[in-house]
C-alpha cells in the first residue's frame, strides 16, 4: 500500500515569519526556496493578516499557488538550539524554477534533522573513533589529534604522496566554496597532494578536459538560451529527471511554442517557431517522451544510437555541415585558430602523449581529419542514415531569409561517462563552434551538470595531467592514510568489488591493531597503528553528514553540517551564485567541512611543530577561521575571478536570483555579473581562439569494453531516477521515497525477462567480468531487447560493482559502456509488494 | 514533570481498560454539539460523512466524478475490477481519489488502459492500484486517498483522507 503520512493539516506559517534565501542543496539547477521558521509555540491563522502570504488560506487556492505547502516542506528543527517550525518552499520570484519543487528538492524540510520529528536521526552528530573494537563518540579534540598525528607520521615515513585524499569538488551540498577552498586549502595550499581523487571518479581530473582545451568552458549559456533555440540538441541527458525544473521552466516553453512571443521581441530579425529537439540517447527516456508530449513527435528526433558511438554520429553531422556549407564563416575566422599542426606520430590511435589525447587544430584539418559518411555513420551507430540528414538540417540548415539556426547543444553523463570522452567532448564542441554557437542567444554547447558547482583552490598544477589513479592506488597498496571528504566509492566509483575487497582488508589491518592498545596511551597507539600500515594497512578517515558504506571501514568518522546548517554558496548549470542562508542548526557538534578542515589543519600544525619541523608547520598557517564566512572571504572573495564584488551581504541582498558568475563589479546595491560567456568571440586559450578538435572515431576506446561486449548478452546501461537525483543519502530514511525504490530498478525488455524466467520485482543477479550486483527487474516495453538499464549509485545494489577498471587516458571512467549477463536470484520480497511496476511514462489519457 | 508523567499515566490506564473506544466516542460527543458551545479543538480535522454514490452507479474503468470533503475538492470513484488493497464493496475493487495533482494542482486525468491519474502538467503519473502511488513525478506525497465505507444499502460515503490535498492547509476548511 502507498505510503501516506496522514497528515491532514499543517502549521499556518504566520505573517511575521523569519524567510532566508535557500538553494536546493542537491542538483545543478540550484531552484530557489524560501525556509520560513518562526518559535515552536506561535503559530499563524487563516485570516490574511495572520499569515505571510498575506491571503484568506480558509479557501481553496488554485493551481500553482505561492500559498501553499506540502507536508514534505515542513518540519521543527532547532534554532540556537531552541525547536522551531520550518517551511522550506519554492520560490516563485526565482528565474531557474519561478515556483516548481522537484521530487527531491521539496522534501528538504522533511530531509532536515529533527529530533522533535525523528526525521534524519541517522546524522551524524559527535566525532567517532575506532575505541574497544567499534565506533565510539568522543571530542573533536581528541579526534583530529590522532589524525593529525597519523597523517603527520604517514607523510614523515612517506612524503605528502602517502597521504591519499577523496574530495568532493562540487557546490550544494557536501560542497560549495567555503568548503572547496577549505580543503583545497589544506590539500592544496599547506600541502601539495598529488594522490587526490574527485567524489565520483578515481583520479583529480575534469570531466570534460576537451572543451576547456578548445577553449570553451563547458557552463558558457544561460538557461534561457534554452527558451530561444530553434533546436536542441540533448546528448546522453535525462533532463527532465536530472535537471527537472530546467527542462520544466526554460525547454517546455520553448519546445510547446510559448516563448515564440519573447524569441520575437528578443531576436526581431529573423523567423521563428517552436524548438526542435534531437535526442541522442540510446534509451528511450521520459524526457524523449515528455518532448514528443509537448512539441509533437514530429519535432522530436530521438536518435537511439548503439550504445558509445556518439563521437560516429558527430563526426558525420560535422562533415556534413561543413559539406553543405551551413557553418558560420565570419565567426570561424575572426573566433577559431587557423593554426593546423601536424596530426601526431601515432595518430589517430593515440595522442601526442596520455595527456593529450585529441589533437587541435583548424576548422578545415579538423573537418578532414574527423571526416565519416552518413552511411559509415549509420553502420555504427545503428541509425537510419535519414535521419542523421535531418538532424544535420535540424542542426544547421539556415532558416527563411538565410538567417544562422540557432542550436543549444546540452551533455551530460551519457558523453562524459561514455566511451571515449575526450574525442567525444571534442566531436560535439566542433560541431557547435562550426555553427556559431557559442557565446550567442539561443546557442551553447554546455554541460547539465550534476551538482551545482563551487569550486575555488589553490593551483592544482602539481597534481599532473593524467591525474593519478588513485583507485588503483589504493587497490595495491600504496599510501599509509585516507582521507575521505562526503565520498562514498563503496557506492559511488568503478570496479567497486575490487576496491571494496581491497580497501576492508587494508583498513581491517589497522583496526586489529587498534584493538591491541588502550585507547588513552596515545603514543603507543600512533606507533601501532603505524606498525600496521607499514605491513600494507591503511588509516581511514572520512568526513560526512550520514553514516556511510565506505565509512564503515574508517577508523575516524567526523561530523559535517550540511546546507541550511551553515551558510553556503554555490552556482548552478548557468553560473549563477547564491548564498543559501543558515537556517538551523547543525546536528550535535557537527561542523562545516571548512572548518573541520581548518581545525585540522591546526592539529596538523601543533604536531608537526611539537616534532621539530617548524618550516613544515608553518605551511599550515593561515587556519584561523572561526565562521564558514571567515572561509569565504579568504577564498571566494580573495581568489575567484570576480570574487572582490562578492560578499555574504550583498548575495544575501541578491535573493535567490543572485547573480551569474563571473562578477564584474557592483553597482546601484546589485553585484554586477555575466549572462552568458564569449559573447565578445574571445576564448579561454592564450591567443583567444577556439580549437577544434581531429578527433577521429575509434570504436570503443577504454581497455576491456570491446571483450565485455563480445561475451556477455546485455547491455547494462545505467543511470539516475528523479526521486534519488543527488539526495539518495538522505532519501535512506525518506519512507516515501524508499517505499519507492526498496531497490535499484533495472528496466528490461518483457520478452528478455520471460526468456530469463524473471517476473516484476524479482531480484536479479547483473554478474561479469568484474564482479557482480543486484537489482529489482522492471518490465519496460520500450527498452530494446538485450538493452537494461539500472539505477545508478545505489546502496542496495551498487552498478558499479560490474564496471570494470577500464578509463580514458586521462582517467575519466566509462560506466555507461557495460555488459553483462542476468539470472534470477529470488521472487520479489515483501519491499517490493507495495512498488508500482507501471510504465513511467505519462500519457495523455 | 510530576504533572506530566501522571498524564501520561492516566491515558495508558484508560488504554488498558480498553478506554480506546471509551474516547473515541466522546470525541465524536464533542464535534456533535451546536457551534455555540466552545469546544477543545480535534488533534485532526472532523472528516464529514458523505455519500458519494451507490454501487449500482459504478462501472468498472469507468471513474465517477464526485467531490470530497467539499465542492472544492473534486475526486473520482473508481471501481477497478479487481481487489486491491484500501478497496470496498463486495469485490473490494473500489477506491476514491482526489484528482488535484499534489505536485502543482493541475487537474489529473484518469488513463484506463494503465489504471493511471496521469498529469498534463508536468508528467507526474499515479497507480490507481496500487494506492495512488507516484509510478514517476514531481509530487513528494502519494496521491491522497478515500476512506470509503459501503452500508447495506450499498450507499458509499467517503469519510476521510490520507493526506494532504493540494491548496489547503487543511483538509476540511
């Protein structure tokens, strides 16, 4: 039976409320809220005056209303430590979302901690030590002193290679650039560590290397480009799950034809209609479904290719415009190099080196060199060469009158984890730079992003290019300590089942020995904890909201506050930065990531002193932040381009609109900022001018993808779902979630699951090369036979457990591009009796 | 806290005794009386009894339009064909929704081919059978559900709910 909260009323929130700017902590879109919280013991009243909307709430109110709020956007949390209700609903006045929550960011009240309402009571509240043989609270004090000593002992043993970090670089929650700067302060600043991973890849690497090397950031437009485009082009992006209220708020009006009106007022000289829309995703999601619902499924080309031969279809439609002339000739030669070196030594197999894989160039060597026929195309992506015609017309034939088409290319994770990402990166970017369309109204070629952003460090230069793979590292035994900053690889990283074997035999070393000493003679527990790591051992410790699966491995476990608890600044997918304000506290003696960092950075500083070496200790310096403010001025405000506009102030006076990055200045009480970059023609290389890329195909390029393809019988394709996008750590005690997805779903073909003997629900074994998993069967009539698709990054069944170790030169992994075979384990569990196993698709009737 | 605790005394003794019933009945003695009297207000809302429809009026796949818990509220019953879990009738195949999407307050329409309230609005789609839960949406609750109860005569009357309803901070307003 569905989970109901049989909640038939709720608190009225009353006219004097306290309102704070929030930002949804989980997705890239960064949709503005409002927390309204006022005393325990008030409460507001129907009439107009008695409450903040200012309206007669004994009525009725109608569709879309500001004035009403769901049981999941409230709760009573505390306030300097005093319980007050909480209301965190959607802001209506916000540009990103102007009003609509998602699935995840409408129930941030009811993910907050309470312990007036029990709700998220698995957060971490107090440092935990391994002590006697299991995690035990103590101080802060006494917690960073053993790391620090630790740490310190590792790195005088091993030099600062030995210490191994997993940090998160992202902005939201578990990020933002307080927190960036905090630890990239530590790691990056006092230290120089080069073994450093990112939360969801195994090496300190960007996703998206290929673009930044043509010189195009990769978050270069603003949402409502998505508004004027005459097409879209979405590359391996389930928007309306993963960006939803961005599709909801700036594609669906433009793909249903309601912002022809603004594209007019906007664009005067030239025609206009409603979006066209190419999809290039091998599966049929509920964004291809939602497009042909809105602009008609003859403005819809879904481009169903063979799973990872993206870079085939691009190279082909790049070909062809150029062929057909559709380019734009005064923007490639005033914008693009016409600087065309020779193609290196071995290519197109390999790069100049692992650093570089692609090869930059002109227009016309790139044209050449990537050079495939829509019939070669065809062949190896599995389309009909038609329609690779009409996406290129879709794509570039000019308009009535010869006007440019205006064409946003958007991606995501089918490209940047999908095979060959940099060549893949580079074959898209080529095709958007040929067009014009970057820097302009209605164009760019942008990522849709995952988290909202917040990066601000020290250099990252002696990291090195390709960046260390620190799975594998870690896998054979290298480094004497970790340090985990809200990274789960348990869950979150590839060939999951070798580095979980791996890393509890190494961290199990170090409990054993742990459990052989008295915790209070401290000295004797460093020495034997070091004893352990020189044996192969491995010291953990992980800094997190939750409890997580890695963390049960981990011999420190410190608590962090989250969004809301602290202030935080992040920007979204179009560079827009707000401060979400703090508007609770955060749970027990939990503390902002960058002050956790800061105080160890102190601890690290007194021990590494008290051992003599005071030149080292006074790399540590500079670490007296008391406030997550403090962190914020020392790095956003003293290091980021544009950052001497902003403050906590002036965003706070900013609301949820904020502004988008970079800042230029500040003027009339507004910080000033940029709506979309290049608009000047001028790209991030030394001379200016964009590269394109000679990126020829390679079938598939990762070590281990061709074999697995050849043996086993499905495709395990993978991905997100709209109720855990980005929150699925706290969605583990969200009933009405996990009621949902007692399991990871994996969608299959009906007639696949018969010939298997698997029926709804049954939990299937998903077993290769690698490893092997599980996941509950849901019949999907419109999955191609031998094509699945399971949810990604889930604790009940972790997908990641059957990618293999396989990456790109520079490290990027390949998750999307993996096979394997699928046997019944058991009939569905009781979990799944109340789990709807109907199509997820909407239909008009 | 001496105070307190003999509270919370006196009500497990009367659970005990099987006070339960003893209560639940004095609770429905005090929303009974004339407005004029001052009453202590309910922990939940005062569900209103009403009579939606007859079983002879319901087809299977065939949803009823009806209102509850007033004008402003509009819902369907829906006679499955089949039991299902939170259903009435002799077949324990009928069930009553709201038709408000609980995401933004777009009115749902019913699919009978999947037994769905799909959303024009922004695509969320809810299992008729299985308790009007979100199959895919935006919603962050369940579709809000009747209680149903048939009497002899096969009169169906809604008498309550089991969440909250779109644009109401109440249920009953």
């Amino acid at each position: 039976m569905a989970y109901k909260r049989q909640i038939d009323r709720l608190p009225i929130i009353p006219a004097d409320a306290r309102r704070q700017n929030v930002v949804c902590q989980f997705c890239i879109v960064g949709c503005g809220y409002h927390a309204y919280s006022w005393p325990v013991n008030r409460q507001g009243g129907t009439e107009p005056a008695r409450n903040a909307f200012g309206v007669d709430l004994a009525k009725q109110q109608p569709a879309e209303t500001a004035a009403w709020y769901a049981p999941s956007m409230y709760n009573i949390v505390k306030q300097d430590g005093q319980d007050h209700h909480l209301v965190i609903k959607p802001d209506k006045a916000c540009s990103v979302n102007g009003g609509l929550g998602s699935v995840r960011g409408a129930r941030m009240a009811e993910m907050s901690f309470s312990e007036a309402r029990s709700t998220q009571q698995q957060r971490l509240t107090d440092p935990q030590v391994w002590r006697y043989g299991q995690l035990q609270p103590t101080s802060w004090d006494d917690a960073l002193d053993l790391v620090a000593r630790v740490t310190a002992a590792v790195i005088r043993e091993q030099g600062e290679d030995g210490l191994i970090v997993s940090a998160f670089d992202h902005g939201g929650a578990g990020g933002g650039y307080e927190n960036t700067w905090g630890t990239g302060k530590l790691y990056f600043g006092a230290m120089k560590v080069k073994n450093i991973r990112i939360h969801n890849r195994p090496a300190y690497n960007s996703e998206v290397h290929a673009t930044r090397d043509m010189g195009v950031g990769e978050l270069n437009n603003a949402y409502e480009d998505a508004e004027l485009a005459d097409t879209i082009v979405a590359v391996g992006t389930n928007a309306l799950e993963t960006q939803t209220n961005y599709f909801l708020n700036h594609w669906v009006p433009n793909l249903r034809g309601s912002s022809v009106a603004k594209k007019r007022q906007m664009l005067p000289d030239e025609p206009h209609e409603a979006a066209r829309i190419v999809v290039v995703d091998p599966r049929r999601t509920v964004t291809v479904n939602a497009c042909e619902i809105e602009a008609g499924k003859d403005r819809v080309l879904h481009l169903a290719i063979k799973s990872g031969t993206d870079l085939a279809l691009f190279n082909a439609l790049f070909a062809y415009i150029a062929d057909q002339g559709w380019v734009d000739r005064a923007f490639i030669d005033a914008s693009t190099t016409h600087d065309a070196p020779p193609r290196p030594a071995l290519y197109p197999a390999h790069g100049v080196s692992d650093a570089k894989p692609g090869h930059l160039t002109s227009f016309e060597a790139a044209v050449e060199g990537c050079r495939l026929s829509i019939e070669e195309a065809a062949k190896i992506t599995g389309l009909d060469p038609k329609d690779i015609v009409k996406a290129a017309e879709w794509i570039a034939k000019p308009k009535d009158g010869g006007k440019r088409r205006r064409t946003m290319f958007s991606y995501e994770k089918g490209l940047i984890w999908g095979n060959d990402n940099y060549r893949t990166n580079g074959g898209l970017v080529n095709i958007a730079l040929a067009t014009g369309n970057v820097g302009r109204p209605g164009g760019g070629v942008v990522r849709m992003g995952g988290h909202q952003e917040g990066y601000v460090r020290p250099s990252d230069a002696h990291v090195g290019r390709p960046a260390a793979y620190v799975d594998q590292l870690l896998i054979s035994g290298r480094g004497g300590v970790h340090h985990v900053w809200a990274c789960d690889h348990y869950k979150t990283t590839l060939n999951a089942h070798a580095f979980k074997s791996a890393y509890k035999k190494r961290t199990d070393m170090v409990k054993d020995a742990m459990n052989s000493v008295p915790w209070g003679d401290r000295d004797l527990m460093v020495e034997t904890i070091m004893a352990a790591i020189r044996q192969g051992g491995l010291f953990a410790v992980d800094v997190d909201i939750v409890p997580t699966r890695i963390g049960q491995a981990c011999h420190v476990v410190l608590p962090a506050a989250t969004a809301g608890e602290m202030n935080l600044t992040s920007m979204n997918g179009e560079r827009r930065m707000r401060l979400t304000e703090r508007y609770m506290d955060p749970p027990g003696q939990a503390l902002p990531d960058c002050l956790i960092a800061a105080r160890l950075a102190n601890h690290l500083e007194r021990v590494i002193r008290d051992a003599g070496d005071a030149a080292y200790a006074d790399q540590f310096k500079g670490f007296d932040w008391q406030s997550e403010e403090d962190a914020f001025m020392d790095g956003y405000h003293g290091h980021a381009g544009g950052g001497e506009h902003v403050t906590y102030e002036r965003l706070r006076a900013m609301g949820t609109n904020g502004f988008q990055e970079p800042a230029t200045g500040f003027e009339g009480g507004r910080i000033v900022g940029t709506k979309r970059l290049y608009t000047d023609g001028t790209f991030s290389t030394q001379d200016g001018k964009a590269r394109f890329m000679d990126a020829p195909w390679r079938g598939l390029q990762a070590p281990g993808k061709s074999e697995q393809q050849a043996a086993y019988r499905f495709l395990i394709n993978n991905g997100r779902a709209n109720q855990v996008w980005q929150s699925a750590y706290l969605d583990l005690q969200n009933d009405f979630v996990m009621e949902r997805w007692p399991f990871p779903f994996i969608e299959m073909h009906p007639d696949d699951m018969a010939e298997l003997g698997v029926g709804q629900g049954d939990l299937v074994e998903v077993f290769n090369d690698a490893g092997a998993t599980q996941a509950m069967a849901y019949p999907t009539p419109t999955a191609r036979r031998g094509e699945t698709f399971m949810l990604f990054a889930y604790p009940m069944g972790v997908q990641g457990n059957v990618v293999n170790a396989g990456t790109n030169e520079l490290v990027i992994p390949n998750y999307k591009q993996t096979w394997g075979d699928i046997r019944k384990i058991a009939d569905a569990p009781k979990a799944v009796a109340g789990t709807s196993f109907k199509s997820k698709e909407y239909s008009a009737g | 806290m001496t105070r307190c605790s003999k509270l919370v005394d006196v009500g497990r003794r009367q659970f005990l005794r099987g006070g339960a019933i003893a209560a639940a009945g004095a609770a429905a003695a005090v929303a009974a009386p004339p407005p004029s009297r001052a009453a202590i207000p309910g922990a939940r809302v005062d569900y209103p009894s009403t009579r939606l429809a007859n079983l002879a009026d319901l087809k299977p796949d065939d949803p009823l339009d009806v209102a509850y818990p007033d004008d402003q509220a509009p819902g369907v019953l829906l006679k499955l064909g089949r039991k299902v879990e939170g259903g009435v009738g002799p077949d324990g195949d009928i069930v009553g929704f709201t038709t408000t999407c609980p995401h933004k307050g777009f009115p749902l329409s019913y699919a009978a081919a999947s037994r769905t309230f799909n959303c024009p609005g922004h695509y969320s789609v809810f299992d008729a059978e299985q308790g009007g839960q979100q199959v895919w949406g935006h919603a962050t609750q369940n579709l809000p559900q009747y209680v149903l109860r048939v009497d002899a005569k096969g009169d169906i009357y809604a008498e309550g709910l089991d969440e909250l309803l779109y644009g109401r901070l109440s249920n009953v307003l």
